[in-house]
C-alpha cells in the first residue's frame, strides 16, 4: 500500500508536454523531505531520473524536470518523444512508518 | 563502472527460505546505505530492506518484518537478503540498490532477480 498517489497513466503525442504528479502528506512531502524520480522502461530496473526535487543526474536530458510543493511533487516531460514510454515513479520518505522509503503507485506514460 | 549483481532467486515453495545476494563494484562499497526493492509481476515498487554503511542500522518494511533479515559483508562487498516463512505475496523480481550520500535516492539498481514462491 503506498503512500504516495500517482495516476495510472498520462498520454501524449509526440512533442507535446506531459505532467505526473506525486501526491503525499504531512509526513512524507509535506514535511519536507526530498522527492525523488524513477524511469523504468519495459523489461528493465528502474533508473534515477530526477533526484532532490529538481536535479537531474548527468546523461539525463532536460527534457525532464521536477518540482515540489507543499504535500506534492511533479515530473514534467517536454517535447515527448517515443522514446519516453516507460513506466515512473516518485520516492520519498516517510516519518511515520521507522525507516520508511516510499515510492508512488506508478505512471505509465503512453506516446500517441 | 558502479554496478550491481543480485543472484539467488529461484522457485521455492510457501513456507520456504532463500538467499539473495548482491554483488557490488565499481565503488567503496563499505562508506554506502544499500537497500532492497521488489516489483510483484505486473505490480509497482516496494520498498523491503534498508541497511546502514557499517550495518549497525537496520529498517525493514512491516510486510517483510520479522520473516526477511537484510545484512552486510563489506569485505567482500557484498549486500544480503534471508527470506525465511515465504508467501505466495512474496513473489517479485527482488532489486537491490545504493542510497545516495545525501539524501535517500536509489543509484544505481541491480537488473534483479525474480523470486517466485509457489507450490
């Protein structure tokens, strides 16, 4: 059961921008811990896209970014392309659970 | 190269134990947190197992709590999962993963090994 909420799917056509948002609470987001993103492509472990909110690892390109606010976060995808079909993930941490890493339900991101 | 090797998962049946292990290279293994995450077939990530650089502090997940032990070689550099009183719900490709230095962000992921528990 996770504590993170994502929706199950986003779709876009090739070029457009597509947002995922990462909706938590008062003890993981909202109290200010860092918001972390995955990449999982088809049949592979996930990858680090995102870390601390809004930076992104070296070879990851800008087409990718992440913001936070308040009890959420979100990944926004510009100029999409097909390339970025792939399942994502937010992960934080959460107070309320000892020593508790958190990840969302999971995006999947379609390109039309 | 950073890299990470899992090995040890197989079929085996509920009430069963078995033995993940986690080959690390490429970095000092010994001055990182490592942790342990599963992916159900179909299903999203679960967090399981998190263990401190030195081993002397440990967190588990309540689904995996007092049946799964997370533990440390750091002279062989190699990261561990016992599973013991396995359930059908346990069935997953099991991913171990380095924490960051700073903050708790997984990089990089093993490439997994499925454990299927069944009869």
């Amino acid at each position: 059961q996770s504590v993170l909420t994502q929706p199950p799917s986003v779709s876009g056509a090739p070029g457009q921008r597509v947002t995922i948002s990462c909706t938590g609470s008062s003890s993981n987001i909202g109290a200010g811990y860092d918001v972390h993103w995955y990449q999982q492509l088809p049949g592979t472990a996930p990858k680090l896209l995102i870390y601390g909110n809004s930076n992104r690892p070296s070879g990851v390109p800008d087409r990718f970014s992440g913001s936070k606010s308040g009890t959420s976060a979100s990944l926004a995808i510009t100029g999409l392309q097909a390339e970025d079909e792939a399942d994502y993930y937010c992960q934080s941490y959460d107070s309320s659970l000892s020593g508790s890493r958190v990840f969302g339900t999971g995006t999947k991101v379609t390109v039309l | 190269e950073v890299q990470l090797v899992e090995s040890g998962g197989g079929l085996v049946q509920p009430g069963g134990s078995l033995r993940l292990s986690c080959a690390a290279s490429g970095f000092t293994f010994s001055s990182y947190e490592m942790n342990w995450v599963r992916q159900a077939p179909g299903k999203g990530l679960e967090w399981v197992s998190y263990i401190s650089s030195s081993g002397s502090t440990i967190y588990y997940a309540d689904s995996v709590k007092g049946r799964f032990t997370i533990s440390r070689d750091n002279a062989k550099n190699s990261l561990y999962l016992q599973m013991n009183s396995l359930r059908a719900e346990d069935t997953a490709v099991y991913y171990c993963a380095r924490e960051g230095t700073v903050k708790n962000w997984f990089d990089p992921w093993g490439q997994g090994t499925l454990v299927t528990v069944s009869s």
